[in-house]
C-alpha cells in the first residue's frame, strides 16, 4: 500500500494528541474515525478537536467544514474495518497498548498499517501483540501537530522497509517533516535535544546559578526564541517535567536529576502546575517574559 | 565608582570578542582604548572592528563616526593611566591572564575596575595575581555583542559587592542584560544550556539516530528557530566545538562524549572546520538549512 492509496485513518484514543492527530488528517482530505473507549470521553476529546478548528479557522488556515470528515465512535469493529492506517494514542502502558493493538489486529483487514504515536516507549515492546509486527511502527506527533509539524517515524526490527516508507510518505502527505530515527532507542529526536535544554536549565535553577527569569531571559536574549525552558516546562505542565524527571533520577541514581526533580517538587507542592493552573513557573495569562520589559532590546 | 562615573575603558586583546566590545562600549558613548601586543594583531583586530561599524551603519544601527572613539594602541602603560574598567580578552591561559593582570594592576589607577571575559575559567584563578582581587570579576559578553546582548556577572568570593552592582549597571549602560550568576562556577548561564543542547544534538548523530539535517529539521521545524544546533556548531568552528567536546570527554571519561569528539574529530580531519573554512556540517555560503526546501512549512 502507497501513502496516496490511505482514505481512511482510525486514530484510537481522544486524548489532546488524538484529537489533533485527526483534525490534521481531515484538513488533510482523508476521512478519519476517532475512537475512545467511552463516549463521555469521547464528547470531551470532540469539544477540544471543534475547539482547534475554530482557531485555526480564525487563523484562515482551514475551515469547520472538515470536521465532517471526522467521525467519533465508539464501535471499534466497525471502524476498523475499513481502516487503512491506524494511529494509536492511549495511555503509555505498554500492556494496553499490546492489548488494545491486538483487538484491532483481530477488526482490521490485513492490509490496515497500524501506528503508535508512544513518547516514550519502544515500538518492540509491544510489536508481537500487535499481530501484525512487518505492518506496525512508531509515528509520533509533537504539540501543537499544525505548528509543530515534525513527526518521528521509529520501527522496530521487525517493521518491513516498505512499510516504513509509506508512513513516511503519509506523515509528508499530512503536512509533517517526517524524521525516520535510525535505530530503535528510547526518545525521538527532538524529545532527546528538549530534554537535555530543560535538565540543564533545571540544574541553573536547582543548584543557584541563577533563578528561572534569569536562566529564560539568557536563552531568549542569545537565541530569539519568544519563550525560554522555563516557560517551555510551564506550557507542557510541571506535574508532568516532574513525572519523567523522577523517573530517570531513580533509573540513573544521578544526584543532579534527584536535585532537578526536588525543585520542580517545590512547585507542585505549592498547586504550582503550570500555565494550565494558572501559575508555574510564571503567572498566568500574563506571564512575565510576554512583557517587553523582560528582555530589553539592544537599541544601537 | 557608579557605572555612570565610568568614561574610560580599556580592552585588552583585539581578537573578535575584545574588538565587538571596544565597539560595543564605543556605540554606547564610551571612550576606549584597544590594546594588543603587536601592531599587526591590533592592525587585523581593527581591521575588524571597521567591518562591524560598517555592517551595522548599513543597518541604520550606528554610523562609522564613532570609530573616532577607539584608540588602537600597543603602549599599555599610556592607555591603562586613564582607564576606569577594564575589559580582559587574552587566550583562555590563567597563567597568562594572571601575568597580564598584574601588569595592569602596576599600570591603572587604584579606582581601576578589572572585568575578565573568560568563558572556560574561574575568575577565582586569577584573582589573587590580579593585586585588587576585591575590584575583579568576570564579565562575560556572548557573540556577536550587539544582537546576543547577554552578559554573564560572575564575582568570585573576594569581589566586592559594590563592584558586581557597578559592573551589572556598567553591563546595563552598554546595552547588555546582566545575568548575575549566582555563585562561582565553570560555565554561564547560556553556554550550560547551549552545551547541553549542543552535546544530545551530537549525541543523536554520532549514535546513528539522525544525521545532522534531519537533527536540525526538527529543531528548527518545532522551536521555530533559522539555524539548529548543527547550523550553530558551523557557525562557532568545529574545531572548537571538538576542543571543548575532547576536553571534557578526558575529563569525565564519558564514552558518549568520547564519541560525539570522534565524530567531530571526522569533519576535522577532511579540512570541514565549519563556516569559516566554506564546509562543515553545512556547505557555505548557501547552507541546506537556509534554503525554503530545508523546513516545508504546513500550508494548512
């Protein structure tokens, strides 16, 4: 199967990266079924996917027409038989998602190429639940998937090189730069280059090198980026910052790590969560590195 | 001293960074005098220095005119006389800055407040050879001074506090964002972030993951930045990039740092020394990155 033969895409999970995962497939003409386990979650995942297209239709960048394009089910039998690709975004659980892969393997006709958009899992470990290992691969989104639009393309050892190609192809024909990872490893590429930024900014903060304001205003002041790592970590929740750092200060045993995730602990034991709290980091709507006086232009 | 009552500096060592700061200071209404030891590095250093007034007087950002207001010299009792700061920029050697501080100590007035730009030392190395140790600490400028405007103020534990505020405000005055750094340690602010960034970024390529482009096409494609951390590396000059990667790959016996400086070691090796040599991850002067076709934007 060539990418141009895809029609339909069943994206399983209406979580936010599933819901933007099928927005960007129906502005991009195909017909997409977006399945969730429960239709409360469902309704949810449906408002946040309306909730995008109006914005970006008030951007001029599509219109709510396709969301006519998008079907939400509940009726995974029913999806899946038509399926040409699937785009799996449940719960990092391995075990899940071995299990949810291997009831579509059972719905979906032979030809369905299935995809996991994991962001930090192994496509390996669960490619034999799958059923279908030579048919299945990572294709991992980045949020927002319009402005973000790179998409790794990750296979296991056992994914056919042509398979490969055409996920390739298809996340080109969705609008994605799509970056074929090399080998298999743990984090994409752009994951691994954020990771290393946020830790290092973490390790400014946490050892009194200089406060967050500070550590943001130097990396905006050189790189001309509209926010910093700080402002970054906000965005993506400190709940969340704080979940993978404590994990790899416990896999790694690296004091610096532990001292990372103490900081960030800091925050959350305060209601601190982020911009999606209100306040992190910074103070939201009206975080401080938004304000002109937080980065003096250069006036020669 | 205030930073206002400060008129007089004095930059020592006209390499690339002591020329953008004479210019720098000069632009910010300061009168300066340029040393270096031979005439022909003074020479080649304003040979320089008349290249950036030129570029930024095309750019409606300064005028040639106060070029007027930097003294080249090679006599450094003369200059050191009437000078109020000084700004240290000779080769990253602590002996050798020591020597030259001491010198200047002989030479400069006791009200004389010294700044050394190091990027690799602690000011605490030479603090004592300075003889005014308590009127001493790093002021360190990123490149290019005029668009980068980011200092890093590092005290060392003898500086008096009333100098890190009048360099801090000094810092302010010629257009600068002062970062005071928390306590004295190797790296600033920045350089820890861009190094840790820079470092994954290699990591990824030396590893086999992605090669250099596609390692930038993510970057560039998510952050939304005109160059990557490849484009950035040809820009600073692999051999330095090397130096530092090797220096450190010895020092920590880190196996991923010993490969990422053989992977640098490999572009060295075939002449490929970044941008200045026309040739390093990129070809110049059109690099990939730079061209539409690099980043496909998402025509939504």
């Amino acid at each position: 199967m060539t990418a141009e033969e895809i029609k339909r895409v069943l994206v399983v999970g209406a979580g936010t990266m599933g819901g933007q995962i099928a927005l960007q497939c129906a502005i991009h003409g195909l017909d997409v079924a977006l399945y969730d386990v429960s239709a409360g979650a469902l309704a949810a995942g449906m408002g946040r996917v309306r909730g995008y297209a109006s914005h970006l239709t008030a951007q001029g960048r599509t219109t709510t027409a396709v969301l006519d394009h998008i079907q939400p089910t509940t009726d995974l039998a029913a999806a899946a038989a038509t399926a040409d690709l699937v785009s799996e975004s449940v719960p990092e659980d391995p075990a899940l998602k071995g299990r949810v892969l291997a009831e579509l393997h059972a719905l979906c006709p032979p030809r369905t190429i299935f995809t996991t958009n994991t962001s930090t899992l192994l496509p390996s470990m669960f490619a034999a639940a799958t059923g279908r290992p030579e048919r299945f691969c990572a294709l991992h989104f980045h949020l927002p998937v319009w402005d973000a639009n790179v998409a790794d393309v990750m296979a296991h050892p056992g994914t056919d090189p042509a398979v490969v190609e055409t996920v390739t192809a298809f996340a080109r024909r969705i609008g994605q730069i799509p970056i074929v990872v090399g080998r298999e490893q743990s984090g994409y590429v752009f994951n691994t280059m954020l990771n290393a930024l946020l830790g290092a900014a973490l390790e400014l903060a946490a050892g009194g090198v200089a406060p967050p304001a500070d550590v943001d205003r130097a990396w905006m002041g050189i790189m001309h980026t509209p926010v910093g790592p700080f402002g970054i970590m906000d965005a993506i929740g400190l709940d969340t910052v704080w979940k993978i750092t404590d994990y790899w200060a416990g896999v790694s045993d690296d004091p610096r790590l532990r001292a990372n995730a103490d900081f960030l602990r800091g925050y959350l034991d305060v209601g601190r969560l982020g911009q999606k709290a209100g306040g992190g980091f910074y103070d939201y709507p009206e975080p401080a590195y938004r304000h002109p006086a937080f980065l003096p232009g250069e006036e020669l």
